[in-house]
C-alpha cells in the first residue's frame, strides 16, 4: 500500500523504473509505473479505467491489446498481464501462504 504513496514511489523511481501493482477483494487493482521521480502511468480499475500521469499513454501500445482501453472496464487479470508484457516482470502464485514484502527506510526530508 505504501508504493500507492507519490511522494515514496517518486522517491524510489528517482534513477530507475518503479511500479507499484496494488490489488484488493473488491476486486480492484492499482497500476502506477514512475520513472525519474514522476509518475508516468497511473490508473486502477474499480471503474471504467482513467490513465493519469506525466504520459498516460506510454504504455497504451501494450494496454489496448490486453483489453485495457480508457473509459472500458478493465478484463479481470488484464493488469496482471500489463506488468509482464510492458515491464517484462514474472508474476508468479506464492508455493505457500508467503507474501513478498520490503522493508521502508524513512524518506529523506
């Protein structure tokens, strides 16, 4: 939840690619791609998708053919795809009952 956060995730994406993909038991997920301390990409899909951001269409070229396509209600799993097509990360079900998790340092003031 704390990659939700502008000020931490333009922190973290200061001098690389950072992507936070957020999701909930609505079901609802949450996709923001930030590069150099701005956000590039931002939208989630509770609703009909709103891409935001410095450039919410750099990744439209991968979006719409995963059916993700402004004003549309997003296809279940369709940013799950995103993530791999577009950032070429491997998403993958846990073996166990693990979760994945990082540890914050406090940002600088």
């Amino acid at each position: 939840m704390h990659g939700l956060d502008e000020r931490i995730l333009s922190h973290v994406s200061m001098d690389r690619e950072a992507v936070v993909l957020h999701s909930n038991e609505k079901p609802m997920h949450w996709f923001k791609y930030a590069v150099g301390g701005e956000i590039i990409v931002d939208f989630h899909t509770f609703q009909a998708i709103e891409p935001a951001g410095q450039d919410p269409a750099r990744l439209d070229g991968v979006m719409r053919p995963l059916g993700l396509i402004p004003g549309r209600v997003a296809p279940l799993h369709s940013v799950l795809a995103l993530v791999e097509a577009a950032l070429e990360i491997r998403l993958r079900q846990p073996d166990d009952d693990a979760r994945w998790s990082g540890r914050l340092l406090p940002l600088p003031d």
